[in-house]
C-alpha cells in the first residue's frame, strides 16, 4: 500500500551514493531512507556498483553530478579512496580508511571531497546505546581492514585496557598494531591468535559471515562466561559466529546497531538533518 503522504523524488532531491563491488548485501539505504523519511529531509541514498577497474574514473566523475551530495564507500573502496579526497577529518586521516565523502565547492569552482570516517564512532555509539561500557575492557578485534581500524582506533581513544589483533594476513595487523601503540602508548595493543581467551569483548570486523559458506572469523568458545561477541556483518541479523557465541551462553551485539548510529552521524556530515 503506498499512502499519500509518501515521499516523491523531484528536481530538488540531494541523492547519496553508495559505492561497493559487489553490492547486494548493503544495508545503508534502507535505514538511511528510513532517517530521511522520519526527519522530512528531502534526500535518498541509492546504490552504485563500481568495480574497481573503473573506480578511478567514477570518482573523477561523480563529483561532477551537483544535486549528488557525497558518497558513503564501503569494500573494497575505504582505503582506495584517501587518494581522491582533497580534505580528511582528523578520524580519517588517523585511521587510514575513509567510509564517506561530502561534496563541496572549491574556490576555483571545482569540487572539493573531504573524506570522513564513522565506522568507529558508530560501532563504539552502538555499544553505548545498548548499555554495554568499553572503557577498562580486554578487547579482541578479527580483521584489520578499514572498518577494523577504524574502530580499533575509536575504542582506543574510549580508553580500552587491552586490544589484541587477529587477522589471516599478519603483516596487516603487526602494521595496526604499531600505529596503535605509536597513538596510544598506555594501551596494551598486541597480535592475538585465532581462538582467544581472555577478552571480555570479541568482534567480527571482517566481511566473513557475508556468505553462508564462509569459515568462523575466530573461535568464541575460549571466551569467558559474561564475555559479549560483536559483529559487523548484517546481511542477517543472526550471523553464523553470533549463532556459535549464542549457543555458548556469550551475549551477542548485532551489527545493525552500528550502522543506526553511523546513518545518524552521516546524515549530519552532508548536511542532510
């Protein structure tokens, strides 16, 4: 049933891009539409699939679209993208990954891109939000991409104790360890193995999960009674990692409640609410 009051796309309506390869799992447009819808703004995010041997000639292009208001970039862009923006928030430009990008006018009449980064103040808002604290915890982070920095970064500066690193290519995780320790010298940043023990809080900041065939992104048996499994992924709101944690008596944290807080903040970056 459509009612009256659904909102049209017209002329004036600012459009958001979101890029991604491939794309059929995102979740961004339903809830960012949903915000939009719920504070009158007239604005819509939509879905671009741009592979990456075409990457570099979209982002010289899209720019070009006035009514576009910027870009929320997700795998595998958040990293290839700092080199197109021509502007970075402190939080990108610390964390090395960019997930979105506002649109604006330089004074010599092109467009200037300044590349923000949400993916750790969503997930950390997130974790609030459901009444769960990160200040003093033991922390285990699989991944060690763009989200993976990002909120190793954001709970870091929300004063974790303790964060051990995993990742199945290890060179990238002694890398964000270093950086941790070079920003945070009272954190105890370490790499960490793929079935860990002693953490109070395990997540997912992979993309495994995203298919139904993909191993565990680490073992949450070993972890301790009382001890919380956070994901990223939210194709489905029961991943097969939070299903596993589940079944082990840990409470679990939906990825979901990183993207609410994100859409909210992202919203406010464009201009849009």
């Amino acid at each position: 049933m459509h009612s009256s009051t659904e909102r049209q796309i017209t002329g004036n309506t600012r459009v958001v891009a979101i890029i991604a390869d491939p794309i059929g799992h995102v979740r961004t447009p339903q809830a960012f539409n949903a915000l939009m819808a719920q504070r009158a703004a007239d604005a819509v995010m939509v879905p671009f699939n741009v592979k990456p041997e075409h990457f570099a000639r979209f982002i010289v292009a899209a720019p070009l679209i006035h009514n576009l208001a910027g870009l929320v970039v997700t795998i595998p862009y958040k990293e290839t993208i700092l080199a197109h923006c021509t502007e970075l928030t402190d939080a990108a430009q610390r964390m090395g990954a960019v997930n979105i990008v506002r649109f604006g006018d330089a004074q010599d009449g092109s467009r200037s891109l300044l590349g923000g980064n949400f993916d750790g103040a969503g997930f950390v808002g997130g974790l609030l939000a459901q009444g769960y604290a990160v200040q003093g915890r033991r922390v285990y982070l699989a991944g060690a991409g763009g989200a993976a920095k990002a909120i190793a970064h954001a709970l870091a500066a929300e004063g974790i104790a303790a964060l051990g690193i995993y990742n199945r290519s290890p060179e990238r995780a002694e890398q964000l360890v270093r950086e941790l320790r070079q920003y945070y010298p009272q954190l105890d940043a370490h790499l960490a193995g793929a079935a860990p023990a002693d953490y109070t809080l395990a997540i997912n900041s992979t993309s495994l999960g995203l298919q139904s065939a993909d191993p565990l992104p680490f073992a949450p048996d070993g972890l301790p009674a009382g001890a919380l499994v956070a994901e990223v992924v939210m194709k489905t709101e029961i991943t097969p990692l939070l299903a596993k944690a589940g079944a082990c008596g840990l409470a679990v944290h939906f990825g979901r409640h990183m993207l609410e807080v994100q859409i909210e903040r992202m919203g406010q970056f464009l201009g849009l609410i």
